[in-house]
C-alpha cells in the first residue's frame, strides 16, 4: 500500500529540486527522504529519478506522475475543511473534478450560463 509520506517526499523533491531541501521541509534526514522515494519506486517497480553523486534528475515517468500525486496529497490535505464543514452542517461548496484543459472549454461557459 503507497505510503502518503513517501508521495509527499516525492512531491517536495520534485517542488524543491534537491533532496535535502525536501528533506529540510520535511523535517527529516536526507537518508529518509531518500529512503521514502526508494520505497516508492520498489513498490511500484518504476524509477522515479536518475541518480548522481550530486543531484536527483526526474525521469519521464516522475513528470507524468507528479500531477496525480500532488491531486492525491492536496485532496487528502483537503480533508480538514471537509471534516469542519461535516461537523458544522453547513453545505459544502460545488465541486467540480475534470481535466484542466475542459475547464476553459466547457466548465466555465456552462456555469455562467
């Protein structure tokens, strides 16, 4: 099962560009944060970044997963405000879950409409 912090530390390296900024913004060690990413691409059998003995480089397959995991992680950060909307009975505001690129298109004109 996908551990949330090692999809976070994934994201902060990505957001950061270097390993130990991530792990500073995780409040962490870098041999962690390297540890977490690593778990990630074992579970998954997928190598998220070219490693050297300076810097992690993203490989294709960490630019194509970077935006599910940072829709993953910010919804589940998201959960907070649902519990207080839950807990305060108030409506919760429309939400709308499509493709960026059909917000423009059809998203937009149809709401004003």
């Amino acid at each position: 099962m996908m551990n949330l912090k090692s999809l976070r530390a994934f994201l902060h390296v990505m957001d950061e560009g270097a390993l130990t900024a991530a792990a500073d913004k995780m409040n962490l060690s870098q041999p962690a944060v390297s540890r977490l990413i690593q778990l990630l691409e074992d579970e998954y059998s997928v190598q998220l970044f070219y490693r050297n003995r300076k810097s992690l480089q993203p490989t294709p397959e960490a630019e194509q997963f970077y935006s599910e995991a940072y829709r993953v992680v910010s919804a589940i950060d998201e959960f907070p405000a649902v519990f207080s909307q839950i807990t305060a009975r108030s409506d919760s505001p429309l939400r709308i879950i499509c493709h960026p690129r059909m917000v423009n298109g059809l998203v937009v004109p149809a709401i004003a409409l």
